[in-house]
C-alpha cells in the first residue's frame, strides 16, 4: 500500500531566497484520501504540522493543520504532492527525513527515507529552458554553445523538416537531426498471415553494397513466390529479483508466485491498457529468486509499459509476501535480458520470434545467384560448425543488416539490434533439387506505436510498409523478417559461390 | 596465379541485337602480359581465336589473332577484360564456359567455369538511371515510383541538405533521410591516452530520458575527476575455411600455415596501404580448418579492406599449399563473427577493446544518484548471477545504448551494434568507501574514415568530438567508452536504490 | 493406435534349415484382441493367411487362418507376437513388408516397413553364451578371450567379490571389474530438510590430495555449524522433435500441446507408477517444434524412464494431432540436454537443482584455511569475470572432483559428470566480517534406486550415507552439495590465499 | 627469489610439552646456502638466533648460531627446513612472523608472514595413523570406525586384490574399494597414426545396454574399414591472473609478458623434463591480466606439472616486472577452465583435441543399424538446431557415455568428463550415397602415466588397448575417440530411425 505513495527521489531542496525547504511525493496506483499530516522530522528536528503546507501544484496550497476526515485531500492516482516545510535550509549532504500522516481506508501511516541536498559546482553546463525547451530558442542556444564549445559550425545537423515539439519524450537536449540516407529495395512479395502482397523497402543506411545486396535477394525470392513469413512467438520482458537469507527463502518464495499469480496479473495490468502478462518465470540460484514477467503489449515494443506494469506487480508482492523477509528487491537482475544478446532470448523469445521461409527454385538460384543449391546448403554447414565453435547467437550470414537499416528507417529503438541480431538460419536441398531457405529471429524487438515511429520520416517509411495504426505490429515484424530472408540469400550466394575459386585453382594448377 | 585473372561471375550475356556473346574477366593481384588467347569453348561449341575480339574498355578492342609473344596484352592490377565472341546468343541458363590462353610468366593456363544467362522478367522495379543515379532526376523518379506504388506522399524524408553525389559508396537506390533527432549530452571529462579534456556527447536517439540518464552519469562522473579511458587491444578479422578430406589433412594445413606466415603477410598487405597482418588464429574442428585473420586498419572500421586481404592472402595459400587437396574454400565461416554477438568476440576482440573506469566518490553517488557504493555494488553481484544464467553477453545494464545513439550520430555502421553491445562490468567498494566502477567493451567497432563517416551530419558530429583526420579512431573509441561508463552508473544507480522499496515497506507493514 | 502393435526392427530373419521366414511384432500400450491375419506381403510377394504362422512363446503357434472374431487373439501389453512365413529366404539387403489384419476395437490396419537381412561376415566376436551369460563359464571365456587377444595376463580385473547375476542390466559382456579406491572423509554436518546431522563421505577417486582437502573444508564448516543444504528444483527431461512443412505447422502444433496437456498426462504416465509429467516447455524454431517433458521420477535419476514416458505421450500425439501433417518426429533432439553441459540446463534445471550454503567464521577461515573473507571474497569476484569471459558452465572452483567422487562410490551414472559439473558460486562478506558462501548446481542427477545403485559396493556406500530405501534421493542430494561446499571452501581458500605470495614479494624486492 | 624459500602456510604449532614453537620453510627451485640466520620475530617478541634450532629431518638439528659463510647451511631444492624456537607457546589464533637470515648468492633477506595456530576441537576424528597410513592396522582402524558410526558392515567395500601401499599419491584415509563392472566391447578397428589394428575396449560402467550400443557401432564401422583417428591438438593450461590499478597497468603487463617469453619460458620449464611451455594467450579485461599458460605434458594429464610450472612462471614474473605494481596475484582465475565445461576449452583445446571420422557404407548401415544415411544426417541437421538453441557443449548424442567408461576403467581422472564431454559432430552424405561421420573431440583429458593409470586393475586395461610405456598417450586418445565415434553412429541410428513411427503412422491414420 505505502507503494502507492512514493517518495520522489533527489526531490529534497533548499528552495530559493530561503523560503524554506520542500520534497515531493508521487501517488502511484490508486486513488488516496489523505485526511492528515501530523508532521515530518528531518533528521533529529521535528517539523509540526503548523509549519507545512501541501502543495497540489496549479497554485492549489493548503495548510497541512486544515486537513480532517470531512476535509481530506483527494489524491487521484499520478498526483504529485509536495511538502513545503517552514524551516532553515538544509546542508549539502545526506539527510533523514520521516513523514507521518492518515489516510481514510489505510489508517496511519509513516515513511522513512534518506535523502540528499546536491551541492553545487561551478561548471559549464549545456544550455536548458525553464520553460518550453523544445522551442526554437532553447535549441538556438544550444547549437550556439556546441559552436562555442567545440569551435566548429554546424550547417547540416540544424536542418530539419519537423516542429521539435514533436520530440518531447524522445530526445533531451534536442540540437538538430542526423541525416540518414535511404535507399528503397524491392518490392519484396510477402506471404504474410498479416503482410500480404508487395512491400516497397526503406533501408537507411550508409554502408555500401546493403541496399543493393537485399535487393538482389528480393528479386530471387519474388521469382520463386515470395517469402513466406510467420510470427511464431511473442513477449516482452522485465525481470525482478528477490533476495533472501538463504535458498529455501527464496524456493518458498517462487512457489508462492506461482500460486499467487490469479492475484499478480491484475496487479500487473492495471497499469496499462494494453500490456497483458502471459506467465511469470521463476529462476532460482543461490539465495535468489528471479521473475521473468512475459507480456504482450499490442503495438508498442513495451519496455517502458513493462517496466511500469512489471512494478506494479513486485509492489503488490512486496506488500502481500507473507514468507521471509525479502532482503533486496530490485527492478532488473540482467534476466530481461534488454539491450544486449544472451541465450535466454534466443531460447524463450524477446519481442517477436518470427520465420522467414521460402523454397528457392533450383534454376533461379543458378541464374541470379550464381550458385546450385547443394553449394549454398554446404556452406550453411559448414559454417554451423564455426558458429557452435566460436559462440556465436546466429549462425546466419548478416540479419543485422537489414534489420538495423529498417530500424532506423522506421523510428524502432535501434540498440535492440543487441538481441534483434540473434538468429537461426536452416536450408535443406528438396528431393526436387530446390533449395529451402528458412530463418528464426527468436528476439526482434519491433513496434509500430510509441518510441521514435511517430516522428516525421519515420512515420513516414512506417506508411510505406502500410504498418500505421493499431494491430499493425505483426505485420511489420514479418516484412522485417522476409528482408533479412532477402539477405541471407544474397550474401549466403556470395560467400558459398566463391567456392569455385577452389575448383577452378585444381584446373589451373597442373599447368 | 590464376586468381590473378579472376572471371567475373554473372558478366556471361548476350550483346543486344544479336551482337553475339560476352563475358569478363578482371586481374587482381599482379601485372600479367597475355601472349595469346587461343579459343573459347561454349558448352560444346569450340570459339576459335579468329571469333574472339579482347576489349579493355575505353575503345581499346582489338582481334584475339593480334596477340604474341612480342605483342603481349598488357593487364596492370584491375584491368578489366572484355571477352566478345561472334556467335550466335545462348539461352537463357547455365552454360559452361572454358577459356584457353597463355602469358609470359605464367605459360599456358585454362579456365572453366558455369555462369548463366538470366531470363527476362516482366517485375515492377524501382528506377535506377542508367548515367547518374545520384542526379535529381533519378532521385525524383524513386520518390514518385514509391508515391505511386503506395499511394503515400513523403514530405520529411525528401528533405536533406547535402549534395546527394556525396552518397556513392554509401546507399544505392537512394530516395531521402532519415531525420534521427540528436541531442547533447556533457561536456564529459575524458582522462584518454588520446582523448583529453571535455567532450560534447552528440547522442541521435527516439528515445525518450536516454539524453538525460546518461547526462545525470557524465556530471557525477566530472565530479570525480572524469573517467579514465584506455584502448586495450585492437583487431578486425575476416575468418575463411578450407575444407580437406579429412582431420589430418586440416591439421597439417594449420601448420603450414603457421610455418608460411612470413610468405602470407605480404600478400595480405599488399592490397591496402593501411591493413597489417597481426596474426592468425587456426581452429580446427572435423576435417575443416578455419583461419581466424587479425589485423590493424589504422582509422577505418576494416571490415571490407580485411577481407580484401584476406582473399588475396586466401589465393596465395590456395595457390601455394603443397599438401592434402583443399576440398573447398569460403572467404567467410561464422568465425569472423560480423554483424553478431559471439563468445571469441568477447574473448578474442573484434575491433576495439576498451576499457573506462573511474573512482566516484561516496558522497558524489549518495548526492547525485542516491545511492551508495554498498548499495550498487550488491546489485552488481546480484545481476552477475542473472547474467551468468541468462547466458548474456554483457553483465552490464545498457551499454548499447550509449553506443547506438554515437554510432548513428557519427556515420558508424550502426548494424555492429550486434558486437558492439557486449561489455563486462566490474565493481569494487574502495577500503575509502568509494565505488569503484569499471566497463570493458570488448568489441567495439568504431571509424573515423570510410564508411559513413565522412557524410554530413555524420562528420560534423565527428567534428563536435574532434576525431576527424588520421590518427582519430582511438580516441574516438576513448570517448565511446566513457560515455558507456556514464550510462552504466546513472541506470546502475537508478536500479539498484530502487532497494530501498524493499527496507521503507519493511516499516510500512508493521501500521 | 498403430503404435500399440510397435514392428521389432531387425526381428526380420531367414529361419534355420530354409524353414521360412519370421518377423516380430510387440504391442506397446493396452491389450488388443486380433481378429484377423489376412496377409502379409513381402517386397512383390504376397504370403496368404495360409502360409502364416503366428508364434505366441512358450509353444504357443496358431495358424493365421484359425483366427475370427469369436476366436480372437489375446495380446496383453508386452506380448511379442512372431509371424512365421512358409516362403523361400530372402536375400541379404533391405526388403518391403506390409502386413494387414483385423482387430474388436481399432478394426482393418495395415503396416508397412522395411527390415533387413543381415548379412553374415567372419570376425572375430568377443564370446557370448546363448543361455546364461552372467554365469562363470561364459566370463571365463571372455577373460581367456581377452587375454588371448591381446597377450596379456588380468589379474586384478578378474577380482569381485559379488555374484555376477546381480549385474543384469547394467553391464553386457562383464569380463571383471575395476577397483577404484575408495577413501574416507568427514564427518560432514548437514542442516537439509532431507538429511540432518553428521555424514561420513566415500569418495572414489584416483587423484591424491583430493579425499584430505574435501576433508579440510569439511571441518571448517563443522565448526561454523555445519552445512545448510535445499533441493530447491527437480526434473527430468526427454525432448522429442516434431517436422512440419513450414514454421506455421510448429506453431499450431505447439499450441495444441498445450491445450491437450490434460490429454497428454495420463498417456505419459501410463509407463510408470512413479513418473509424473510436470509440465512441456515447447521451443519452437524454424519449421521444428521442440517438446522438453519435464518428469519428476522418485529416487530414481530416470532418464530411462522418461524416455519411455515420453514415448507413449508422443505415440498419442502422433495418432491424435488432427492439424498439418508431421513430416518428421524423433524422441530426441539435444534439448534434453542428456550427458553434456548446456545453458538450458544451468537456467531451467536437470535432475536435482541443489543448493549448500553456510556462513564460515572469520576466525575460522583464517586459522583452518589461513585467508581472510576478503581475500576469499575478492578471489571471486576476479574469477567471476575469468569464467564469464571463457564461457564456463561453472565459476567455481572443481564441483566436479567431489561429484564424480560420489557418483562413482555410490553407482550412479558418472557420465552425467557432463550435466552435474555446472555451478554457480556466490560469496559474500557479512557485516559481520564472516564469509556467506552459496553453491547451487543446477543440474545434479543423481539415484538412490535404479541404474548402478543396488550393485555391491555401491550400495554399501549409499548405506554408509543412509541414503538406501523409498525417498532417499533428496536425501542424497543435499549430502552431495554439502560436500562440494566443503570442496570450494578448500580450494577457494588455496588458492586465493596464494595472493600472499605478492605481497610477500613486495617485501623483499626492496633488498 | 623470495619464492625460493617458501614459508609453509600452517606449518606454525605449539611443540608438544611445552618444547617451544616451530615453523617450516621450503626450498621450492634453486639451491641455496644460507649463511646466517640473524632472528625471528614472533609478534612483538624477537627471539634470538640463539634460541633457534634448525631441523633438516633425519636427525640433522644444528644451532642457528653455528652457521657462517664458511659452514653454510645448504638447501637442495624440495629441502624443508623447520626453525625450531625455544619460546613460550602461542596462543591460539593468527600471528605474525619475521625471519630475518643471509645467503650466499642472493644476501640478505627477510620473509613476513602472518600464520595461526589452530585451536582445538573435540569432534570425532576419522582415524589416522602417524606412521603407515596404508597398512593394515590402519585400513581396518577406519573401516571399523567406519562401521560403528554408520551402525552398518561393509563387505563388499573390504574386497580389493592390491597392496594398499601403492595408492600412496592416490587416495588418503584409503577404506576399501569401489567394484565396478567393466565390460567388453570390439573389437574396434582403429586407423590412427598411433593406434593401428583391432583393440579390445574395456568399458567399466553401471548402465544397462551401454556396452551392447557400443559394440554394434563397433561392428557397423568394422564393416567399413574401421575407424580414422587423428589427435590435432595439445595443449594443458594453468591460468593465473594478476591484478592492477587500471586497464593500462594489465596491458602494458600484457605486452611485457609477450616480450619476456623467452625469459619465461626456461623458468616454466626448470620445474619438470616434460612440460614444455607451448605459448601464453594474455585475455585482458578491466584491470586484469588473466595468462592462460599452454603446455604440453608427455604422457601425463599434466594438471599439477603445469600448476607446479605456471607457477616457477610467475614467481619470476612477480620478481622481475619492471612496471606498475601488481596488486594481487592468483594461481588460478577459471580460465583454465579446469573440471568444467567452456567454450574456450571447446574452441582453443584443453588435453587432446582428437577426431575420429568414417565413411559408413549405405548397405551397411542399411543392415545392421536399419537407417538411411540420409534419415541421419537429416537428423543431425535437426539436432543441431537443438544443439544451438539449448546452449550445449555437445552436438550429438552421447560420447559422454563412451568418455566416462573408458575413463573410470583405465584410471584417468574421471572428473575431467566435464571438459572432456565436449563434442563436434558433423556428417554428409557422400556423392556416393553413403554417411561420412566425423567427431571432434576439443578437450579430452587423457594420460597413460601418472594419476591412476599404474594402479592394479587401470593399468591392467590400459594394458589390454597396448597403452602402457612411454609415447602411448595419443594412442590412447585415438582409441578412446574412436570409441566415441562407434556410440554416436549406434544412438544417432537408433535415433533417427524411430523416425518411421511417422510415415508408419500416416498410413494406419487413414483407416
């Protein structure tokens, strides 16, 4: 319940010309009825109730000795209330500060926290408005400090097409755009359960050969029908910890989860309207107890949802544990495992899992690829060998290629190339003589609302795909998908047709 | 030798209007006189020297029957050949083609190959200029091409500010930008070997409190002194594979090998002013014998001046290895391993290894980032597990998104996020009390030349860092790692005094 | 149903004195009353009811045409039924068979297989007895054999002290055995839920040194109290694959697994009274649908077991999946991962999942193993990355001495040696100043009933460990990660109070 | 040269009856004279040399007072010399120390060191001779205590055919022995360049059908010509690390250390005529410098023979580094990685990396083992994704089993089966319809000297494959792959021919 009303860290102050000293907290879940604040003790001195007011912001004060149970303040779920304390400035440094109050339906209640006065330094700090810093001034002031600080003038970066305001909740700071090129691919026939028919490709990129070596791969796959893709899995991630005194703690503990889960899940999602958790994972190691919480978020890539939806839960789990006390809790025990590779997301999904099949007809392959299909499925094995070796999380030729480039294109968040880049790829030459061609992104992180997909060119590449608009996400993770099917074909032609060097050297040699 | 005079896979077609038959071949390695050309076979049909013309381009054609000792054909390294056959056009398929000829150092050589004729076929394709397909016209045709094909308007990715001749070398098929917003971050303080003093962090991102967390770490960073950064190792491989009949005969290879360096250095250097050999790594497993290629590439990422070396490396060992018969050979394994997270990139560096770590000071983390070095350092233990069991490449929290937003601001191929993103995060608790914090990036892979770096945005953000010009990359790689190091305190902090939930509910449940 | 009445593959064989032709068949799963044998054909030749002969065992032979619906034939599970063929013999090599008959419940089938004929070659075979061949004469033979074969005299070998009988079903060809000594240590006192107060430990090893430094750590932790040991998981797995057409195909088939787990159960666990299916993690990649069954087996390791568990439930499958077709279906796949380290192991559990933990006195570590908590704590930390970065299934120290120890002394199956070495070590310094140090080894399978439990030796240490009769197994498990504690105590210790050699060297550099 | 004399940690003790204190050093590398011992500090008190003894064992005591540069004391290597002190007893817990003496070459020195004394604890004791601990009286001492604490007989466990004694280096606290049953399998046809001919495998091993599997892949390759066994690899590591104040310190050590490699060698060498010191890899991250030393070691395993080198090593690394201060030291850091799994063992060797490979004849395969080569390898592909996806160390099936049967037999430490159960299978089908298999095995850890390969029954079976005598170690790693290789081809077919369940299935489906 406390959870509810969170303690705003690093919102201690001193406020200005000694008006006294403030700090804020936050009510998280549920709507709460405060009906008093009986007074708050920093450190050893005690503040009473007479000396602080209660600040609702919008300029809605009250004195904290006018509040009763006929007179509560209302606080709505989201509400941000602050303590404003008639006392002398605090310090630098860390300080103790208790606050004690009732609440209609939770009774008496007291929070503790330690929490510090910042000092003050003397340096050069990047220009910020108090106000509406996305506004052409804010960010003139701060491409005039890059110049000043660096000496160098800056003609591209300040060019851009959009209103800034667009970008608040994506950039801080913002002081101009990087231009990546784009170039088209395609069109790529997609035999989607979502994407259907021909897509046109936008690949932003600035390495040489990409767009063109994808492209090659699309005509081979459009020749033989297109690429035949499927989303075959699907979860986000965040993972908790637990820790306990010992083992037995923490193995009691997962159990308990198990059996509370009719009791987490609405915890979780009442959070969102979207995110809807599938099934938690328990993971036990020594006096540990990891949660991997799996949801499905809808058209958004959902960390951020997940992360909010994943607290929730863990609070109301705090809350109602009635085992052993939990040591520590933490928010991410590196179980996610979010913005980097690992094995769990190979294995059990992160994002989308999606295929990318097609069976390459014998003769295309010969004539645009300049290779038979039993080269091709030699190298594949081949090199299978070398990825088991050298631990590798794809044993594929480049699927982060084409999955960085549409990324980018398409406003995903593009350090998930981190997990996106993991994949499977498996060929078999049919009793045909064709080649199948089949890849797995076990972890493809994609969205089509939220994060950068909004913002200008992006939403535009987006609406290339025709991925605009709720339940599109699916869809969008197949065309990436069928790409970089494109790609392994083409660059797996590439490579394995070079065998023929070798064939060609036994010819020359005995002459 | 023969691979000096490597045939051009897919140059086999037919001339317009029944002009009849040609195909090329191209000289890689070493000046090569041709004293004649005796026939071309087609298939079954014999192309006697008196059908064969020998075109150079540049209107230098001249009659096969023109060659002798005396009036040898001249081909400098690069030289492309142009054989045109007077016979009547093949049909669309695989022929097989063998060339009979002789030069003056190399006698008589033959070649034979498979290449195809490609059928015709009726796809819409995106337009591409014959001329200049980086003139406006082509540009604008690409734009309504994808205007009409998806019945869209594009305004923003149409807009760009440089000239896109610029683009060659950079992104076929181009048809506008991407507009990345970036944002600033700093000044950071950076003790480097190569990078000294305070930086400007150009940070390209959509995504929302990325700027600012890693804002929040850089200050409490300078407040201690900055962080120190260090290039550790430094290498860019290409891995081929060769393919004996058996273990042993891979194994004696291995040794060759190892015996032939001296021989095999040269050759892989002579195709770049910049690649130096380091060494090579054999690994062998079944009857394959994979050579792991280790170079340094001065300011450039290296990946396509490696594997140029690589290759011409590959045709001499080809060319020279006196044992066992090589079965096959492929310039690439899945032991490089580009564009992917693995186990020897970790262990073995694949482009920069870099190291940044700092002492912040205890009071610095409580008052900045609320939190304790006890506090961060248990959660560091704590996720070691989680990491150990998720099997993740990086026990850290986020380094990969530090790096994506440098990587797209300054014209890095951003698709080496793949194994860019591993890092392993080490802390300690001072005996002063202070924190200790270390991230090694073991496989970082960063330019200042080549690539994307000399683009318009891309460069300026170079500039902004002031790592463009020779001799750059390292301290480039200096400012990417303390960035990470930035980025890893503020989450690090953030998760980590999420503790206190835990101790405050602790009070909380006893009311 | 058909896989009830399961063809004996290789039961094909030409019957002495050109008597015919036979082949077997053996009904699997639930009684089944023959009504009907109407022909058998075998490659173009079709055998008539007439010419069949049906062999129950024990003289037990009918005539084919005797059979009818009033007269059917009774085949309870684990009848073999033999058909005897009055044809010509079949050559050596493959042939076609196809048999059809009737039954009451599942009415007209029909199989179709291909069998062999062995063909006979003159080697040289290690002698077996027809009859008995546990019995002396027939190990004589094979100890003259042996040392006929090879010139040698075995002395030793020939050495037991039990009844040879005793060791069927467990080793084929028995000749001798080898004696592996067997040394003493502890007491260990152990606080499990299973196993409580003091052990004597027999470990069976060749390696000196390692019975006195397990014992070393052992009375260091007596004297802190004692081991506290949890088997906080427990499964055993088999993994069958299953084929589909595309990547679709696995996907619907996964989801119908795991709708029909209520289905599936029972089918599972008709095989055993004591194997419990406890859930199906299903991995899906490619067009491939992996099923990891997860059983619990009592105190057996029971990958036999499960085996057969997992057959039956799969027979079910096969028979009752009504969407796509299954192209292709094996019991195993490596995603069991049955006697080699792996990653899913480690993370969700193989055989026991078991942690021994304790908190070791200051004054005792440094007076008994003469290292400070720090030192041992610090040692960690830098192991820790060691083994992250060589990517070891273990960051402790050699859990696998004591393990292969035990397994050896008291019958269980040494090669999962491979599953069980895998551990994760976490230490802590307490505020205190004493050193919390945890082992979980998450993949420990290990038997009190079963396998190499009841032989002679073997079972007089698993008396000695008290650990013979019904629910011993945790029992067991915990004993077994008590004592590896003590083992990573004791070398822990060695080896990082080695780090006074550099401090010692400090000294005296300076003269 | 310190490290010469090594101060013997826990060797401090009260002497009995109140006789004063003693304490041990060791002579561990060079001879030394010592000329003079000038005192000892115990604490604060200093005890003159005239209150010194030196006992040199067998009698030898001599006053400190009686040495000079005339009449020095001399000390061949492995001497131990116990300073025996007529002081007062310590009290328990730790003490420090400080001897102070001269020599002849190295001149004066002085050690510190800090060492307790234990104290006492009444805990029942497994009992112990002083004198003979492997005769009789002893044995029997435990083998009754052994009794009377678990209230159980042992009689079986008493049984061995061998004098005790020669288990000396062996077994401590020796109390009988563990019968294993070994079986006969072959014989194998082996086509190594060490083992040529037909061996006799003697399998030691509790679990049913293994040997009967392993004898019918035996004859399938038999069949075929035998088996091709090649060792490719060699290598025994030991992997300290050392410890700086920052990344530059770990790698400038790095580059030292390659430099010095021919300083070091002779020193890693001193200690042993058979290890040879193969090369260094330096791994580097954050401020660690982790050498994985690589030896090669005869006919031993070589754990302790490269320990006792590593450490000669760095004795005189740690004495002679010129640059910034090592900071910490350690003998080990698990990247050895010794009794685990790792895949720096997988790629890089740990032991023998050996390869046994065949061509199995489509009949023969067809005959005896009922499966198509194609049904196989079709198979293998399917598993490897399996392989791939559950992070094992292992691509095929079982060669565990074979490993650890072999193992426990012929007395190699059996504990090495963690490292050892690593395996690389690769099969094709040849252009002639039959299956090439070929296993790799990178990290097999085998001796034919040392360890338990001269006690009674190991040295027997050793005997009965012709592998005892010097140079036999890669034969014996030939046959022992070959052996792998007969049980992968016998569960790999009895694997994938359960395949035609399916099709079988398929047509009963229908009726």
């Amino acid at each position: 319940m406390l959870l509810k009303l969170l303690y705003t860290r690093g919102s201690l102050h001193n406020q200005p010309d000694g008006a006294g000293v403030a700090f804020s907290i936050k009510n998280r879940l549920d709507t709460v009825h405060l009906t008093s604040v009986k007074q708050v003790q920093l450190d050893d001195v005690v503040v009473p109730a007479a000396s602080i007011r209660l600040d609702l912001g919008g300029g809605d004060v009250r004195l904290a000795t006018a509040l009763g149970a006929d007179e509560p303040l209302n606080l709505p779920v989201g509400q941000v209330l602050t303590f404003l304390l008639a006392t002398p400035p605090l310090t630098a440094g860390m300080h103790r500060l208790r606050v004690q109050f009732s609440t209609d339906a939770f009774g008496e209640l007291s929070v503790e926290v330690e929490d510090a006065i910042a000092s003050q330094d003397g340096r050069v700090r990047i220009p910020r408005a108090e106000g509406d810093d996305y506004a052409a001034p804010a960010i003139q002031a701060r491409q005039q400090f890059a110049e000043d600080f660096t000496g160098q003038k800056y003609k591209h970066l300040k060019q851009y097409s959009f209103d800034p305001h667009d970008l608040q909740g994506n950039c801080e700071s913002f002081v101009g755009v990087a231009q990546v090129p784009v170039g088209l691919a395609g069109p790529l026939l997609v035999d989607g359960e979502h994407a259907q028919g021909e897509f046109l490709i936008p690949l932003a990129t600035t390495e040489g050969t990409l767009v063109a070596s994808y492209n090659r791969g699309m005509q081979a796959l459009n020749l033989c029908g297109g690429v035949k893709c499927t989303v075959i899995g699907d979860a986000m991630q965040r993972a908790p910890v637990f820790v306990f005194d010992d083992a037995r703690g923490a193995r009691d503990f997962g159990r308990w989860v198990a059996d509370s889960l009719p009791q987490i899940r609405p915890e979780a999602e009442s959070t969102s309207r979207v995110a809807k958790l599938q099934y938690i994972d328990t993971y036990l190691s020594n006096k540990f107890a990891y949660l991997r919480f799996n949801f499905s978020t809808g058209d958004a890539a959902g960390q951020n949802m997940v992360g909010r939806a994943t607290f929730a839960a863990c609070s109301w789990i705090l809350e109602h544990y009635p085992g052993a006390p939990i040591r520590h809790f933490y928010l991410e025990s590196n179980f996610a495992t979010d913005k980097k590779a690992s094995q769990i997301n190979v294995m059990r999904t992160r994002g989308k899992r999606v295929v990318a099949e097609a069976t390459v007809k014998r003769d295309i392959l010969q004539q645009r690829l300049r290779v038979t299909p039993e080269q091709l499925a030699y190298h594949g094995q081949v090199s299978n060998v070398g990825a088991f070796l050298s631990g590798a999380n794809n044993n594929g030729a480049h699927s982060a290629n084409g999955i960085t480039a549409l990324f980018i294109a398409t406003g995903q968040d593009v350090a998930n190339v981190s997990e996106s880049s993991a994949g499977v790829l498996y060929s078999e030459v049919t009793p045909e003589g064709d080649l199948y061609l089949n890849i797995t992104i076990p972890s493809l992180i994609v969205a089509t609302y939220g994060g950068g997909t909004g913002l200008a060119t992006q939403n535009e590449c987006l609406r290339m795909l025709g991925c605009v608009g709720p339940g599109t996400v699916n869809k969008f993770a197949e065309i990436v998908a069928g790409v970089v099917l494109a790609g392994e074909l083409s660059l797996g032609a590439a490579i394995s047709s070079s065998d023929w060097v070798s064939s060609h050297e036994q010819y020359g040699r005995n002459r």
